[in-house]
C-alpha cells in the first residue's frame, strides 16, 4: 500500500512541475501553448468564414466551452486523473508479473519501420479504438448519461471540440491502454498523433466549411459531424451517427455515415436536453445527481 501512496504522491508533485513548465516555457514541444495555437487559428477561421452566419463569433456557451478546453486538457489531470493511472499502470504491471510472469507485454515490436509508417499506424489504431469508444457512450446508457454534456451544446464551435464531462478521459484512456500498450510506441509518438487529433477536433466542430472533395469520405469535417449533433435522429439510427473522431473512413465502412445536407440550419442536442445544468459545477455531477432524483 505504502508504494502505491507514494505514487500517487509523486504524482501530483511531477504533474504540478510539469504544467507549470508547460506554462512557463514555451517550445515546440509543449501541448499548452499548441492548444492556444490552434484554438486561436480555428478563431479566426470561424472569424473570417463563418459557415452559420447567425452564429456569434462568441457563440452560446463560448466561455463555458474555453474552460472545459483547459480542464479536460491539463486540470483534470493535476487534481487526480495523473496519479490514478500511474497507479492503474503499476498495479496491472504488478498482476501481470505475479501472476504470469510477464515483465513487458509489448507484444508487438514496429521500431524496425520507418517513423512515418509508425505513427500512421498509431494514428489510424488509436482512431478506430476512440471510434468504437464513442459509440459505447452512446449505447451503453450509463455512459450516456455523461456523454450528454458534450450533446447539450445548442451551437458548434472549435471550443466545443473538449467540452466534455471528465469521465470520457477515463472512459477513453482506460479502453485505449490494453491494446495500445501492447504496441511499442514512444512518448514523442503520441505527442506527435495527439496535436494532429486536437487539430482535426477542432476543426470537426468549427463553425467554418471547407469544401474536401473525396477526402470528406476519409475524414471527418464540420458538416458531417453536425449531423453527429443533431437532435432528431435518423430513422434507423436510434443510437446516433457519424460517431468519427478524425477519420469519417470507419463511419461508412460500419453504415454510420448520414449527411443528406449541409446541416447549417439543423437543431442541436438531444431530446429532454432542457434538463442538462448551464454552470460547470452543476455540469460536472450531472449524471449522479440526476440518478438520485429519480
């Protein structure tokens, strides 16, 4: 017990050093200052082409949307989420160790291929994990509970992209740690598909449009993933549509795919979405507190 309180300690001391560095030094390297970045390239986008143009440059919620950017980003991670998995990893390394004998269990070994084709695989596994994730938090009605915070936006922007309840980071890194465990990828790897993932996010939810030809069919965009957002849903498709994180490719290979138009006029949410909080704090126990009303 002793050693996983020390984890847990260290923990929160190593992610506080961390993202005050992250803060305090800028460099190419650092995922503060590429979320700026790029929220503020997706800003002025939406700016100076506006695909709705009734919706404010400061849409509904714009505020609320900026703050879940920077929680589910860095704050999640300092107040617990950081210290948790460094103990989830230690204790299924533990068990994997005491109880089979295996002390590494990458059981698939690419650093013999070329870096490109590294991450390519990385990006395209991980996107089709997250695929599959997402329409978990649709179907399965418990994570649905949570997943209706991201739902309740009446308007699309960049910053919609990580509004989100807390429990999807769990949710998402729980599911995708086994299978990409178990694959030899680095840190810099990630880093490298994570900035390209928060980009692509960011764009999916913009309030712009960019015409992408052919490319629409591999991957996702704003007009597409508005349809994802739409509060009537298809017939037919009663747990949702074009559940795409990056890549649209899996939604019409699975049958997901639905966009008859450009969606710029359709109404957003989910039906009841009048129940969902306006504040944060309210936001954030949502699921629990809805439960005991019942």
């Amino acid at each position: 017990m002793e050693k996983y309180l020390n984890i847990i300690l260290d923990s929160y001391l190593s992610y506080a050093g961390y993202l005050l560095h992250e803060i305090t030094s800028p460099s190419w390297g650092n995922y503060f200052y590429w979320l700026i970045g790029i929220s503020l390239f997706f800003y002025f986008l939406e700016w100076k082409m506006p695909w709705r143009k009734g919706q404010k440059q400061m849409k509904k919620d714009f505020w609320l949307d900026v703050f879940y950017m920077f929680f589910n980003y860095f704050l999640f991670s300092l107040i617990g989420f950081y210290a948790i998995t460094n103990v989830f990893v230690t204790f299924f390394n533990d068990f994997l160790l005491q109880n089979f004998g295996v002390k590494n269990w990458i059981a698939i070994r690419i650093e013999s291929l070329p870096t490109f084709v590294q991450l390519l695989i990385l990006f395209v596994l991980r996107d089709f994990i997250h695929w599959n994730i997402h329409r978990l938090l649709h179907r399965v009605p418990w994570l649905w509970e949570f997943h209706k915070v991201h739902h309740s936006a009446k308007e699309l922007g960049f910053a919609t992209h990580l509004r989100y309840h807390w429990m999807e980071n769990v949710v998402y890194r729980t599911l995708e740690y086994l299978p990409l465990g178990m694959i030899g990828f680095g840190i810099q790897d990630f880093f490298f598909v994570y900035i390209i993932g928060t980009f692509i996010g960011h764009f999916n939810h913009a309030n712009i449009k960019v015409p992408l030809g052919p490319l629409r069919y591999l991957f996702n965009n704003p007009q597409m993933h508005a349809w994802h957002h739409v509060k009537s849903l298809p017939e037919g498709h009663p747990y949702g549509i074009n559940f795409g994180i990056s890549l649209s490719l899996w939604d019409y290979l699975f049958k997901t795919a639905y966009e008859p138009t450009d969606g710029a006029n359709i109404e957003l949410g989910y039906d009841h979405d009048e129940e969902m909080p306006k504040e944060f704090k309210a936001q954030f126990l949502f699921p629990w507190t809805k439960k005991l009303e019942k």
